[in-house]
C-alpha cells in the first residue's frame, strides 16, 4: 500500500515510521525545507504521560474570567469575533464539566500511556540520541487550593495505572534541590516519575534519517494545495511540485489540518492555540532543574536539556499571528527568574512561538475521515510528542486495518 503523509512534524515522522513499519511504501510532503521546523521545533521538551490532561477542565471558566485582568496569567485572548474562535471556545466551555473532563482525560492517558509503550520499544531499536532523560515531571503548587484541586485528577492516575507521589515542600526540594530561591512560596507537589524529557527538534531529526533509510521518502519545500477527490476517494494530493497519487493520505498538519480537510467538507474542531518558549543556557548547575518542572500558577514548564532550559508556556488565543510580544515573553521571563534566578542567563535567552493544534476537549483525532482512504493524526495541542508514537502506531493499525481496538479513541468528531 502506497502512503503519502502530509506533514513532517513529530506526529508526521512518527505515522511515517510506523506506517513504514507495517509494510506500506510512505511519503511524506512537507512545506518546510526540514522536518519538525514548525510546532515541533522548539516545545516544551516534555513527553509527559502522567501529566496528559485536558485544558476544558472544571473551575477553567472561572479563572479565565479573572486571568483577563493579570499581568502572567496562562490564558490570554486576543479581542475577536472569529467565529472559529467563538466556535471553538464554546465547544471547550462545554468540556468542562466534570464528567466530560473525566472522560477526556481517561483517554488522553491510554494514549499517553500507549505512547510511552512505542516510545520505549523505538528507543531501544533506534538507540535515538535527543538529550533524553528519565527523572519525571514535577508539578509544583504553591498555594493550598492547587493540593486539593489535584484530587480529581489522582483518582485518574490511580484508575490508568500511572504512578505518582504526592511531595510535600521538603521533598520538592530534595527531587529539585534548585528549586531553593523559591522555599518560602512552594506548598507541595505532584511527582509523575515515568515521563521524560528531551529536545523534539534533535528527536525528529534523527527520526527522519532513521525514516529515509528504511525507504521513507521525503519531499519537502513542497506544499500542499488541494486533495483530489473522485468518488468519494482521494486519488492525489495536488502539491507545487505536481501531483502525487497514493493508496492513502495522512493529514498530520498540526493546526493547518482544519484549513485543508475543511475543503473538502470535512469541519475538524482545531484551533490553533499559540504558544511560547524561550531556549537559554545553564551558567550554574546547583540552581538549575534537573528535569520538567510545571508551574501550576502559571501553567509554565521549565524543562532540562544536556546543558540548557527549555521554558515554555502561556496559551494564546489569537489566530495565526506570528508575533512575539514582550508582554507573552515577560512571562516565561518572569517565571524562570523566579524559580531558578541563579542558574540561568536570559541575556541568551531564544524566543520562538509555535501553533499548537488544540480541540476543544483536549483529545486528539486519530484514524478514518468520511472519505474512505483519508485518514487523520492531528489535533494533540500541548502534547504531541507526548502521544505521537502512540498515536501513530494506532493510525497504522487502522490504515493496515490489522486492528480496531482503538477505534473508540479515534474520536470521530466531523
């Protein structure tokens, strides 16, 4: 079976792979020059399986309302009347429900948790080298509030088998020992010991060479104008460098996914929910992380690198604007300043934005579009490389049709 994936982030790479795996002849079409140079180029650095949840969650509306009015609030809203925003923020209001959070986040978690799986079963073929590491995620709350909100979502680790540790102040500080400048402000935290870290940029990259040598093929500075349909059935993808015919098509475009399957009718509920973060250097060992750190007052994650932080965080609703305002960046600034004020330099601090393709309910869509031979692995918001290899190894099954066990995570949604 011949496959062309369209989409060359880290849940395009992972779907090629895996498709490649199973037998099938891929290739991939990328606008981009290199793989993995939109979203996934400078993330958060996590793979958080522990930590897999939706943002429609109970009390959001709320606070959303009194984030309007802070300076680092995690939340911000460009003024709008989008009506993709306005339906999509309606749609995410709903979700936030207790009893529909409770569902979305019990299948976030089996696919994180799958993921985790592939991850480890990739690792071990591949011997990938992305500056990973294994030391887990540490939330860190620093009011009383933050403890007893977390209850919810504890029965849900416990029901998915996702182990965890409750820590109080002096066992946040002995799994973070740089964490010291903030002793005073710190209440408690929730360690997730089985997720990891690493640079998805590097892991891409490596994936892609790993990719091209099993037969994946690659063609990128190439984009995608149009899906061909006859019948009921795409017969090829119309690119700038002609048109490529296929068994089956992928759409793995992130948040471009929604601009292209809504040309043919197809309305997948995907905002691009803008993000940011922030690569600087280690200058001082003793006060920098060791792993993932979440802040959960602002929703901000520091992640350890061989010798540099990742810092990303804030959601931004506010279309495809590429801009980088001081205000958002202020932000991480401030957050890492706080936590680690003598392990970094922000005077070599990076700053990137990225378009994280976020559903309403947090869930991703995975699997078969009411076009027979086209098929979705989009919409993962913060966490696609989280669930990627997961998330593509479901997506091979249901194209290779070798199972259909998962069809109830697909999450038909058109």
């Amino acid at each position: 079976m011949k496959v062309v994936v369209l989409g060359s982030g880290v849940v395009g790479l992972t779907s090629a792979w895996y498709l490649s795996q199973a037998g099938c002849d891929v290739t991939v079409v990328d606008r981009q020059a290199r793989a993995a140079e939109e979203t996934s180029f400078a993330n958060a650095g996590q793979i958080s399986y522990g930590y897999s949840s939706p943002w429609a969650a109970p009390g959001i509306p709320k606070k959303a309302i009194k984030w309007l009015f802070e300076e680092h609030a995690p939340l911000k809203v460009k003024p709008s009347l989008s009506p993709e925003l306005m339906s999509w923020a309606s749609k995410m209001l709903l979700n936030c429900q207790l009893d529909k959070y409770r569902i979305n986040k019990a299948r976030m978690l089996t696919i994180a948790n799958h993921s985790k799986v592939c991850l480890a079963e990739l690792n071990k073929q591949l011997q990938l080298d992305y500056q990973g590491r294994t030391q887990g995620t540490l939330q860190i709350f620093r009011n009383p509030a933050q403890l007893k909100a977390v209850e919810k979502d504890i029965q849900l680790l416990e029901e998915s088998g996702t182990r965890y540790q409750l820590l109080d102040t002096e066992q946040c500080l002995k799994q973070e020992p740089g964490l010291m400048a903030m002793q005073g402000d710190l209440v408690g935290g929730l360690y997730l010991p089985d997720d990891e870290t690493g640079d998805c940029y590097l892991f891409c990259q490596q994936l892609q060479e790993k990719a091209q040598a099993a037969g994946v093929q690659f063609l990128y500075n190439t984009e995608v104008t149009r899906l061909v349909v006859e019948k009921q059935t795409i017969v090829a993808a119309q690119t700038t460098a002609g048109q490529i015919e296929a068994d089956a098509f992928v759409v793995a475009l992130g948040s471009y996914s929604k601009t292209l399957l809504g040309d043919l009718g197809i309305d997948v509920p995907i905002y691009p929910v803008k993000g940011y973060s922030l690569t600087l250097p280690i200058i001082n060992e003793q006060f920098s992380p060791q792993s993932t750190i979440m802040d959960e007052t602002y929703k901000v994650a520091l992640t350890r690198f061989d010798q540099r932080i990742r810092v990303a965080g804030t959601a931004e609703l506010a279309g495809f604007d590429p801009a980088l305002p001081e205000k958002r960046l202020a932000t991480l600034n401030h957050v890492v300043s706080n936590l680690f004020p003598d392990g970094t330099d922000l005077a070599q601090a990076e700053y990137w934005s990225g378009f994280r393709p976020m559903t309403p309910d947090g869930t991703p869509i995975i699997g078969a579009t009411p076009i027979h031979n086209l098929y979705t692995n989009t919409g993962h918001g913060t966490l696609g490389w989280t669930m990627a290899c997961g998330s593509a190894e479901i997506l091979s099954q249901i194209v290779t049709q070798q199972s259909h066990q998962y069809e109830a995570l697909s999450c038909h949604r058109y």
